[in-house]
C-alpha cells in the first residue's frame, strides 16, 4: 500500500465530515490498515471486557487506550518481521454525537482507514461501522 500523505487524509476525512479539521498531524504519512489484518486487531487489542466506570473510565479511554493497543499491536509485527509497513495505520480517537434510538449522546470511536476505506470502531463492543452520518463529529486531531 502507498503511502496517504496527511492531506490526503484530511481531504478523505473532509468528504465525510466537512467541518473536519486537525492541529499538526503527528506523522507526515500513514498507511491504510489491510483489511485482512482488522479481525486480528480487534482480537488482539480487545478491551470491551474493561467496564465503564461514571467519571473514571468512559468512551474516550476505550478509544484511546484502543489505539494505543493497535499502536503496540503494530510494532510487535514490525518487530516479528510479520508485517513492516514505512508508515504506521492511521488510527484515531475521535469524540462526537452519536444518533441513535436512544437520542443524540456525546461519545467517542476510533476512526479507521482501511485499504477498502474508512471504519468507525467502537471499542466498547467491538462493532465495526461505515455509518457516518450517525456519528457527527465535533472534535477531530491527528
């Protein structure tokens, strides 16, 4: 896979949330994860057994911690030899409204590009979604 250069990303990112926007991205490039390799990170950097706790640990360090364990989940393929990409995946922890059944809630995913596209990851249940409009984005950063 090519590398996407931070504005490729943000022009993609753009075209689903148009209001989309970031500081400084941390890295120059990134490269889309296969998407052959997304079960086995959702496997390996499992948290959804962690439990929510009111004003401790909430949807925004299920993604965070969520994307530091696909970070470390990353190198230790480096590291094996199994996979050795130049870039590391574009992978964020991103915080808006979600709509659904129960009305609109503040809650935070990871967005994630593929090779086949963007993902939304709740790292909470493990559910993989390309709803986007269901998600609207209020903060975005690199």
């Amino acid at each position: 896979m090519e590398a996407l250069s931070s504005d490729q990303i943000l022009k993609e990112l753009k075209e689903i949330w148009h209001d989309f926007e970031w500081e400084i991205p941390k890295n120059p490039f990134f490269t889309a994860m296969p998407d052959d390799m997304l079960d086995r990170a959702i496997m390996e950097c499992d948290i959804s057994h962690m439990v929510n706790i009111p004003g401790v640990w909430e949807c925004e360090n299920y993604s965070g911690r969520w994307q530091s364990n696909v970070e470390v989940f990353q190198y230790k393929l480096w590291m094996s030899g199994e996979y050795k990409p130049k870039w590391r995946w574009y992978i964020q922890d991103a915080f808006g409204i979600e709509h659904n059944l129960f009305g609109d809630v503040k809650h935070s995913k990871n967005i994630v590009r593929l090779e086949s596209g963007w993902i939304l990851f709740e790292p909470q249940t493990n559910a993989v979604s390309t709803d986007f409009k269901s998600f609207e984005l209020i903060v975005g950063e690199a």
